[in-house]
C-alpha cells in the first residue's frame, strides 16, 4: 500500500466466503466518501468504462474500490455471472471488508453499478439499509434486483443510454417500483456501453454530480 499525504492507493486482497478477490482501492486526502465499483457480466476491476468514470470521482474527493466480483476460477461458470443473489451477497461481504480499513473508516459509501452488476448494487443496498448512501447505475439491469427495489432507501439515479432501447424501457419500469429518492437520466446517442463520442463523458458527470451530492 502507498499513501500520499492522507490519501491511500493499493492493490489489495479482499477475502470472502469461498474466495480471495483482486481489488484496487484509492483514496484522496481528505476524502468525502467511498464509491464501490460493482462491474456487470464479463467485466473486472479492470474495465476501461468503469476506470474513467473512477477517475471523475476521485478528481471529485471521492475515494473508489473496483474489485472481481468473481475469482478466475469461478468465472468459468456462467451461471455465476448472472447469478445475482451470489454477487449481491459477495459486494455485501466486501462492504463489510472495507469498513473494517483504517483508510475508508467513517466514510460514507457509494455504490456504482453496470449491467447486471446494477443489479447486484441495489440487492445489496436494499439489504445494508441506511448503510449505503446512495446507487448510481451507468446501463444498468435494475430489474434483476428481484423484487428488492423497493427497499432500497439510498438515493439512486438509473443513468442510460438514449439508443439503448430495451434497457432504457427496463429501467424506467424498475424507477417506478423505487420508494427513496431517484431519478433516470437519458445520454442522447449512447447505446448500451457508451462507445459514441463524448457519451461516457456525460455518464461519468451525472455520475459524479450524484455521488458528491448524496455520498457526504
């Protein structure tokens, strides 16, 4: 682990249940609050995507973790992938893990979720409660939350875009079973992994504007 003044950069081991998971976790000085990373099917701590808009954040005084959700191993079941009460379960065990560091102690915790790892953000909101400060999901599967949503009590904005059809009518139908505050907001000319030219960009503001208002 390396610090700058008060702030923290590392790759780290998170162990849970069955598993040791690959993490990054970066904090600036003086930080507001954490943002957790939870990835959607096929993706890592790795992904591009989820790396820039990490980035905003952090540039924002938000500290982030982006981690595996799945080890190598069990990433070779597919039925993994999708099962959303395993991942839920497993950000649960790795919100747990981070409270318990000095660096992320007393912070206030985010959550930013993609495609089917939105999901799994707001199952696990809903089962931390007032322990989550708020959700932000970037062409997120909120439906698969399973009947979870409402439940959930932390401020939540469903960020999709606009060329994303099917998600985007999905997302609005999970907006109306949502009971805290939230919002949906439409990137005009995004499909589904913001690949078009400035779109991200746009994702990544709504995201952090969010974040910083709610994670404090």
């Amino acid at each position: 682990m390396t610090s700058a003044g008060n702030g923290t950069a590392a790759e780290v081991v998170i162990p849970v249940t069955g598993a040791a998971l690959g993490a990054h976790l970066a904090i600036p000085p003086q930080a507001a609050g954490l943002v957790v990373f939870v990835h959607g099917s096929g993706s890592s701590r790795h992904s591009p995507r989820n790396q820039y808009v990490a980035r905003y954040l952090r540039d924002a005084g938000l500290g982030t973790l982006l981690f595996d959700l799945l080890n190598e191993a069990e990433e070779g079941d597919r039925g993994n992938v999708f099962d959303i009460g395993l991942l839920a379960g497993r950000l649960s065990e790795v919100l747990s893990w981070v409270r318990g560091q000095q660096a992320a102690r007393g912070l206030p915790v985010g959550l930013f979720g993609a495609s089917t790892g939105a999901a799994a953000a707001l199952w696990a909101a809903a089962d931390a409660g007032d322990g989550v400060a708020a959700v932000v999901s970037r062409g997120g599967r909120p439906d698969l939350a399973d009947g979870r949503l409402a439940a959930v009590r932390a401020p939540t904005l469903l960020i999709v875009g606009g060329l994303d059809h099917t998600v985007l009518e999905l997302n609005r139908q999970a907006a109306a079973q949502l009971t805290c505050e939230h919002a949906v907001e439409v990137v005009p000319g995004a499909t589904h992994l913001f690949p078009e030219p400035g779109t991200l960009q746009q994702a990544a503001t709504l995201a952090r504007d969010w974040l910083v208002r709610h994670v404090r």
